[in-house]
C-alpha cells in the first residue's frame, strides 16, 4: 500500500511545563499551531493568505537568567578561592549549578516574543522563544507569504465585482407612507 | 525611529502586539518603538495589511421574491447546494469544489472533513505513556497494562493526529501491555502451581 504523502513539516517544536508540548508545521497554505498534552491534540490554522504581519519584541527572562548565572558564578567562584578547601568543594558544587543557570540563560530561554498578526486575530506564538528562531522562522515563512497574498490579490479583483449596494424599497412595495394633507 | 500612536483609528493598521494600539505609517519591514507603550519592535508586514475584503450585503426582498431562509428580510440569491434552502448574499458561503453552501451545511461539513478537525484525542499518547511509564512502578502495571492494551484498539480506528498520524505509538504500546500482560499471567500461574 503506497504511503500517504506528508501534509506537514516541522517548522518550530517547544517542550511547554509538565507534560505539555508545543510546535509549529507548515502545510501547502497555513500554519498549523499544535498544543499537546498527554490526553489531547488541539490546533489552530493561520492561512498564509491572512497573515497580515510579524512582530517580534524582546524579553527580559534571558538577560535576567544569564545576569543571575553569571552574578552567582562569579560570587561561588570568588568565595571558593578564599575559604578553606573542605567549604571550597561545597562552593564549587554551586558553582556548577550557576553554570547551568547561565547556560540556560544563553541557550534557552526566552529571548523575544513572537506575534503573529491577521485581521480578526492577534496570536502570539510561544513555541519562537529565542531571535535567532524568531529570524529563520520568517525568512522560512515570508517567500511563502507574499506569494499567497500575490494570487489572493488576484482573486479579490474578481470577488469585488460581486458586492452590492442596499437598494431601497421600491415605491409601490408593502410599506406604508403617511402622505401628508 | 519612533512608530507613533494612530490619533485616529485606523482599521488597517497593525495593532502593537504589547498595548494593541494601532501602529499607522509604519513600512513593510523595520525596527521601532511603539508611540504608545514604548516597547521595542522589529516587524515584517504583508501586503493583506492592506487588503479591505469587499462587504457582501444583501438585496431588500420585495413582494413576490424568494426570501433567505435565515433573514426573511433579505432577497434569496441561492439554493444551498447541501441542504436545499434558499439563501441570501451574505449567507451564501463557498464550500469545496465551488459548491454554495448555508451556515449550518458549511458548519456540518467541518466536522466530518478530517483536516479540518479543531482538536483530536490523542489515544496512541495515552497508551505508549500508560503501557511505558508505570514499568518504572512495576506492580502498578497489573492495572495499567490491560487499561493501555484497552486504549491502543480502542484508539486504533479514531482519527489520528494530523502532524503524526503513524501508528508506531500503538504498536509499541500494544507489543508492551500484551508483553507486561503475559508476565503477570505467567506470575499468576506460577502461584497457582505452586499451591
């Protein structure tokens, strides 16, 4: 039996808090955001064709983790060169543990915030947590896009010619006017 | 360069992603401030930002006309192509392949397309975790192991996952409950031949 071809790729995965998990997939003309637990699958389309901007804004929780990594490595350090040898091992055990707070702040935490605007929906996507994603996402993305919107332009021209006016109740018709004497 | 706040609303601009006011004048691609709550932005716009979809309204019905089954108010322009009812200009929706559809025929229709399904649950998930994760507690898998054997064929036939539809989750998940179940069976069989 010939194998279904894959709608999908993978643009953006993010492990969410206890169990939960985040991603991004790139079908043919939308976006689909997945929000995973243990239990269930929930998605949310964004047609390529609807998407009206990205904006990216920066976060403080990477600065603030690397500022805290680095503050107590440099203090842990410090201390363990002047006290005595059995508190230093303590000491540099901690220091440890700063290594891997600063290498969280430089490798994975949040650096931006990454918003996807339409014209009914404002939808931020929480899956692009650092720049440099936030960049290959929407140099990815934005071929794509305005080719979308290219021929959606087109269509439109053609959709436009069929809107009406209101037109008003031709006289003679069921309602009643009051003609003043 | 400062993106200034919209004294006046304007419905096309994007909105700031911080304080949602609207960011007029700005280009296609750049760095800012938003005026109004100073955060700091790098965007990318597209041309839908400047695109008004044209507005459907519906023709005043007169005396005589087919009136929308939905607006009886409203001038009948379509026969919905699922359900047969006539409709208005702005209840006239598209459906596949060019068909003309009602509200409710184009909402029925969703629910039975596969690709269009909202949320789905993740039974293969549910089976793998339970079938493998209570092995670190083993004597708790006496209940979990049929429960995941349960779920995988329980789950097997219901719509998959749109992202990962294989069934590799299931047939790891049957192969160690059926394995876990056999294990308790010899257990259980043991004890009993040796009484």
């Amino acid at each position: 039996m010939a194998r279904k071809p894959k709608i999908y790729q993978k643009l953006v995965g993010r492990r969410g808090g206890a169990g939960t998990y985040f991603s991004l997939w790139l079908a043919s003309d939308h976006v689909l955001q997945v929000d995973a637990n243990m239990m269930t699958e929930s998605y949310q389309r964004v047609w390529l064709r609807d998407v009206q901007g990205f904006f990216v804004r920066p976060s403080r929780e990477a600065r603030w983790a690397t500022g805290i990594g680095l503050g107590l490595l440099a203090l842990f350090v410090g201390l363990a060169l002047v006290v005595g040898e059995a508190a230093a091992v303590v000491l540099r055990v901690f220091a440890g543990l700063s290594v891997i707070v600063l290498l969280y702040g430089l490798f994975f935490a949040r650096s931006c915030h990454f918003h996807v605007v339409t014209a009914v929906r404002r939808t931020e996507w929480i899956n692009v947590s650092r720049r440099r994603k936030a960049y290959k996402l929407i140099a990815r993305l934005e071929p794509l896009i305005r080719e979308a919107q290219r021929a959606e332009a087109d269509s439109f021209a053609t959709a436009a010619q069929r809107s009406t006016v209101d037109q008003p109740i031709a006289s003679g018709g069921t309602q009643e006017t009051s003609v003043a004497t | 360069m400062v993106v200034p706040a919209s004294a006046a609303f304007d419905p096309l601009a994007p909105p700031c992603p911080k304080c949602k006011v609207p960011l007029a004048g700005i280009g296609d691609k750049g760095e800012g401030v938003c005026g109004a709550c100073a955060t700091a932005l790098e965007f990318v716009l597209f041309p839908a930002r400047h695109r008004a979809k044209p507005v459907v309204k519906a023709v005043r019905s007169l005396d005589g006309d087919a009136t929308c089954f939905f607006h009886a108010q409203n001038q009948a322009v379509a026969a919905c192509d699922g359900c047969g009812r006539y409709v208005c200009a702005v209840c006239e929706l598209p459906g596949e392949d060019g068909r003309k559809l009602c509200p409710p025929c184009v909402s029925a229709g969703r629910k039975k397309v596969v690709g269009k399904i909202d949320e789905i649950v993740a039974y293969d998930v549910m089976a793998s975790t339970l079938a493998l994760l209570p092995l670190l507690a083993w004597p708790v898998t006496l209940i979990t192991a049929p429960v995941a054997l349960g779920l995988a064929i329980y789950g097997w036939k219901k719509p998959r996952s749109l992202v990962r539809p294989g069934s590799t989750r299931f047939i790891v998940a049957i192969v160690v409950s059926s394995l876990v179940i056999c294990g308790w069976a010899g257990v259980g069989i043991a004890i009993w031949l040796e009484k």
